[in-house]
C-alpha cells in the first residue's frame, strides 16, 4: 500500500501445534512444550524465550503466519539502526538529545550518499504508523557499499496499543527534513480514509481475517496525519525544493 515493496510476502494461516508443528518440531523446539488447561503452549529457544511467557493456542489451534523468504544465493547483512535505542533504563541515545544528530548522520557511510538514509526515513515512516518503535538493527544485501534497499524484517512489535503515538519513532524524518518525493505524494494519496480502507480491503482476503481491530485502523490514519504535519513543518522551516528529493536524484548530504 505504501509502495516500498521491501518486505517478503507473508500470509496468515491457522495452525495445528499437535498435528502440523509438534510431529516436525527439533527436540530442542519439542521440549518447550507444555499443556496449560486445555490449550497447546509453547516458549521457544530464543534470546528473551521464557518459560514463563509461552505463546498458547486456543486448544491445538493458533494463528500464524507463513514468510516466503530469500533464497540463500541472497544474504543479508545486518546493520545498526542510527536511531536505533539504547535499552538501558536512565540511558538515552544521541538522537534522543542532540537535535542536530541527523548531521552526523549525514558524515556517516553509507548515508553520506546514495539512498540509505531515504530508506531510513521511510522505514521511519512505516514503524511510526504501525506503532513499532524496536527498529534496533536492519538488512541489506550483502557486499553492496550502501546501493542495495534496506529490508523490512522483524516488525513484530507492532499494533500495540492503538491509542499511544510514539513520536520518537519519526525522528529521523523531523530530524533530517527530508523525504522521497514518491513517498510524500503517497502518504498524500492514502489521506481521508483511504489508507484504512485499503489496508481493510487487503486484510479482508487473509485466512486469518480480520487481522487488526479497528481501533488499530483508525490509529493509522490519525499517525498519517501526523507524519503529513511533521513534512509540513519541514517544509515551512527550509522550503520543499530541499525537503523533497527526487527518487532518482544523485543524493549527496555533504
């Protein structure tokens, strides 16, 4: 809907943890198992797995998803988010408070130039409206000095609470003041409702329809207000010929 294309496709679907999962399951996945009244659970192994925190199926059933993910002839390569947080109570990041951040930024390969740092302000844009502020670290492809798109991974801390705005998630945009033309002329095309209702309309053909409530649809629509605002504000403070860059523009930020 926004135009980024930069995530794999997934889909929702119903799965069978005793039938489908359990049967194929490592013996290190199986013995994380665990039956809480009538419903299948599971923890996992991973860094913040718990035994404590299991994921429960409504008896053996629960919703899922499945990813078609890149070939391996494709690796990925991670990188440290600029605005990423320091996750350390008492401890704020740069960005946090040193306003003029975003020019460091700009000395800094590879957003001295080329499309990496665009790519950063609308994945920015993207985490804002769905409310997913853990944006710690992203991908590219591998070996390709800053050319190649940054990749939508790892957006599961989303749709949280559909009623709190973190603003902070848009800092590289109000930070930076800059934007894809592509990207500003869309955000204004889903104004007026449009955006909910074409993401409803798409959810609405999904096995595990109907994925987001609508306090989280209406959400969506509020923060894309706010991000048309915070573009205004740019725009008022240094002029549109600066804030929106042309996609195919040789960008240069020194």
């Amino acid at each position: 809907i926004l135009g980024f294309r930069r995530a794999p496709l997934v889909v929702g679907r119903f799965v069978n943890l005793r039938t489908e999962i359990k049967p194929v399951a490592t013996e290190q996945l199986l013995g994380t198992f665990m039956t809480l009244g009538n419903n299948t659970c599971f923890y996992g192994k991973c860094y913040y797995c718990r035994e404590t925190e299991p994921a429960c199926a409504d008896g053996d059933i629960m919703e899922g998803s499945v990813t078609l993910w890149l070939p391996d002839v494709w690796p990925l390569q991670k990188h440290r988010h600029p605005w990423g947080r320091t996750y350390r109570e008492g401890k704020l990041a740069r960005w946090e408070y040193d306003e003029s951040y975003c020019d460091a930024v700009k000395k800094t390969s590879p957003y001295d130039s080329g499309p990496r740092l665009l790519d950063i302000i609308d994945t920015a844009i993207f985490d804002y409206l769905i409310g997913n502020a853990d944006r710690h670290h992203y991908e590219s492809f591998q070996d390709d000095e800053g050319a190649s798109m940054l990749i939508l991974l790892d957006n599961a801390k989303s749709f949280g609470n559909p009623a709190l705005d973190e603003r902070s998630i848009l800092a590289p945009l109000y930070q930076c003041c800059i934007i894809r033309v592509s990207t500003w002329n869309r955000l204004n095309y889903l104004k007026n409702g449009v955006l909910k209702s074409a993401l409803k309309t798409a959810m609405s053909h999904d096995p595990i329809s109907p994925v987001l409530s609508d306090p989280h649809l209406d959400a969506l629509d509020q923060r894309l207000l706010s991000i048309l605002a915070t573009v205004k504000q740019c725009t008022d403070q240094f002029g549109p010929d600066v804030v929106l860059v042309e996609d195919r523009m040789t960008l240069s930020h020194l």
